[in-house]
C-alpha cells in the first residue's frame, strides 16, 4: 500500500512537467471499452449511468496487473459492480450492502490485464445509477497470457 | 481447490454500541480465472472464490459476487455497524461447492 501511494506521487509530480499532455493522448479508449458499456446498459436498463457523487481510489501506475488496490467510496449507495474495461470480461466484482453496513466503501484487491479504465457503477436508494472511472497504467498485465 | 485455504479476519474485540469499525478479511485462494494456459497450451479451468458474505447476528453486512478479475487471495476491507455484543460470520463460496467460514466473536462495553 505505501508502495503504491509513494509511486503516485512521485509520478504525479513527474507528469507535471510537461508530459501531461502526451500522457492523456496516449490513454485513449481500450478496445473492449463497448464491452464494458453493454454490460453498464444491462446493469442499469438502458438509464445509463451519470458521473458524480461516488468516487473510486486506484493507482495511478500499477506495476503488477495481478493485484491492483481499488477502493470505492459511494455514499447513499446500495450496491456497487466494478467493471475493468479492458480485460477479457469487463466485471470484476458486484458489492451490495447490508441494514449493518456502516458506510458504503469498501476496498479489494483486482486484476488488470493492460491499460485501462476501472469503472465503478453505484446503485443509488433512488434506483438511479452514478458512476466514477479511474484511469490505471498497467506495467506488467495480470492476466496471464 | 480444497486444500490450503485459509481465512483470515481482522475484526476488533471490542467496540461501542453503534459503533462502525473496519474489518478486513483475506483468503488464501489461488484464484485461477480461466483465462490462463498450462505448459501444453491448454487453458486451466476457472476456479475462484465467487461469493463473499459478512453477517452480524444474522443480519447482512456486505455480500460480494466475485468474478475471475479478482487477484489470488481475495482481500476485502469494509465497515460494519456495531449495535451490540454479538458474533461475525464471514462465509466465502468456491466454484467447486465448498465453503469457508469464519466467526469472530465482539463484544460491546
């Protein structure tokens, strides 16, 4: 975890000399991105999701696909389903909370096979959707191939 | 995929009434997603933990539904409420029909 931060930071301030520009054009959309925007249609029926309200912590480098630490925070929320857009199968893992759930975060630990977008789609009380996207950089892929 | 796993849970041993506290919890699993070759070229069949569940005296914390994207020995962290002295059951279900459970037990001063 320090790891993880400590490299965060470091690069942040790297990119803040000048690559920044070139660092966004070369993120790009993933090829399996419609994959992932299928997926997010079925989950919500069609209603799609707006950004916002929730928000979702992840690397910004991951040296090590295999095990990336994601944290979601989505407060007023009553399930949370994490996508990865651009492994071979976007889902990655669905969260519903409990009457004793004390706040709606939670933290696990994901594999991303490249590049990619992890997405987050909240279910609010509300029955509307919100979802939040976090861009990781991935060095070595975890998935194996 | 039976043998070696283990559950392991951190819960605290004591907390206020309405408390949140954190809990953390790790299972030793190889997680084997399905997309990964042997040295033959033959795919190796999925086997994952694919449901995690978290109660309180019987009422429901967290359910996680776990896909293969979920890295070798699962990691969850999460906060519970607290109303009163009671017993966590954290429930992990494998591909293969097995489960794995694990109770701690908290008490409220």
């Amino acid at each position: 975890m320090t790891t993880h931060t400590r490299q965060f930071n470091r690069r942040s301030i790297l990119s803040l000399g000048g690559c920044a520009l070139a660092m966004t054009a070369v993120v790009g959309t993933p090829a399996f991105a419609s994959l992932t925007d299928d997926a997010i249609a079925a989950l919500t029926g069609g209603a799609g999701a707006v950004e916002g309200g929730i928000s979702i912590t992840a690397p910004e480098i991951a040296e090590n696909g295999n095990t990336v630490p994601v944290e979601i925070d989505a407060p007023g929320a009553v399930a949370i389903t994490l996508f990865a857009d651009g492994n071979p199968t976007p889902s990655v893992a669905t969260f519903k909370f409990g009457a004793l759930s004390a706040s709606r975060t939670a933290s696990t630990r994901i594999r991303l096979s490249t590049t990619q977008n992890v997405v987050a789609v909240a279910e609010m009380e509300d029955g509307s959707f919100q979802m939040a996207k976090a861009n990781v950089k991935v060095t070595i892929g975890g998935c194996g191939g | 995929m039976a043998s070696g796993v283990k559950p392991r849970v951190k819960v605290p041993k004591t907390a206020e009434a309405g408390e949140a506290i954190t809990i953390k919890t790790l299972i030793s699993h190889k997680m084997e997603s399905g997309q990964r070759k042997d040295g033959d070229g033959k795919l190796i069949p999925r086997s994952i933990i694919n449901r995690f569940t978290a109660e309180f005296n019987g009422e429901n914390v967290i359910d996680v539904a776990l896909e293969p994207a979920i890295s070798t020995n699962p990691y969850f962290q999460f906060d519970a409420i607290v109303p009163e002295s009671g017993e966590f059951t954290f429930t992990w279900y494998d591909d293969d029909g097995d489960i794995y459970e694990s109770t701690k037990t908290i008490s409220v001063a």
